[in-house]
C-alpha cells in the first residue's frame, strides 16, 4: 500500500451511536492526510496560509464499505485524481484502510485554491506549480 499519508488509532470522540467511525470522522481523516501529504512535499498549509491562499472544497462524496470501529488502526492513501494548472482545481481521492488491508472507505473531494483576502478563486503562486507534478497520482489520473 503506496502513499499513505496517515495512519492513526480510531478514538472515542470518532464513534457514533451504532459504536462505529462516524461520517464526519472519516472527512477530519482525510483532511488531515492531505495536511500531512503537503507537509511531507515541503509546502505546509501554515506556508499556504503566509502566500495569501487556501485550500476550499466544492464537493465531498463518502463511500462507505466496511466498518471501522472503536481502537482499530486505520491508514489513508491520498492519490491525486484530476488537476488543472490554470485555475488550481483539484479532485483527490482517499481510500481509507483498516489495519487488517481491508479497504473500508473511498472519499472524493474536489477543490481549488483561493485567494483568501480576495475570496477568489487563484492559481498556485509559481514556486508552487510544479507542486502537481510531485503529488502521488491515480491511475486514472487526469489533467484538465
């Protein structure tokens, strides 16, 4: 299993009432792989932040497969799926695993850069472009 970008225990504040990862878990996991992706790449998002930018998501889709629950292990793998160099639109997808290989969740985002005093949307400052060059890829990997 290449690029994982985190691994962690599942916690008590995690869990819903059916005593399994509750949805909006699954999205603090992944937000914080993709944290942990970009600051592996040298370009953390308190950095991010200094340039005047971050990140915004349009869409976010959950597919649940197989539980997680209380003190299991989980790993998330980060690949990334589209990319536009003109406009800084991206779709990531996670695929989030238990500690036994089981693959129990795929979430898509798709997103953009903004200018976060202009409040519009903004390509990567040009020290950064090559940054969709250096993030791990899908196989079915497009650019728009």
């Amino acid at each position: 299993m290449d690029h994982i970008f985190y691994e962690g225990q599942v916690i008590w504040a995690q869990i819903d009432a059916n005593r399994h990862l509750r949805h909006s878990a699954y999205a603090d996991l992944c937000a914080q792989a993709r944290s942990n992706m970009l600051q592996l790449l040298g370009i953390p998002l308190d950095k991010i932040a200094e340039a005047g930018i971050g990140p915004v998501l349009f869409r976010e889709e959950l597919v649940y497969l197989k539980e997680i629950k209380l003190n299991e292990y989980v790993k998330v793998v980060v690949l990334l799926v589209k990319y536009n160099p003109a406009n800084s639109r991206f779709t990531f997808r996670h695929e989030v695993y238990r500690a036994d290989g089981v693959k129990s969740a795929v979430v898509t985002v798709d997103g953009a850069w903004m200018d976060i005093v202009r409040r519009k949307l903004t390509p990567l400052p040009d020290a950064w472009r090559d940054l969709a060059n250096r993030l791990p890829k899908s196989e079915d990997y497009e650019e728009a």
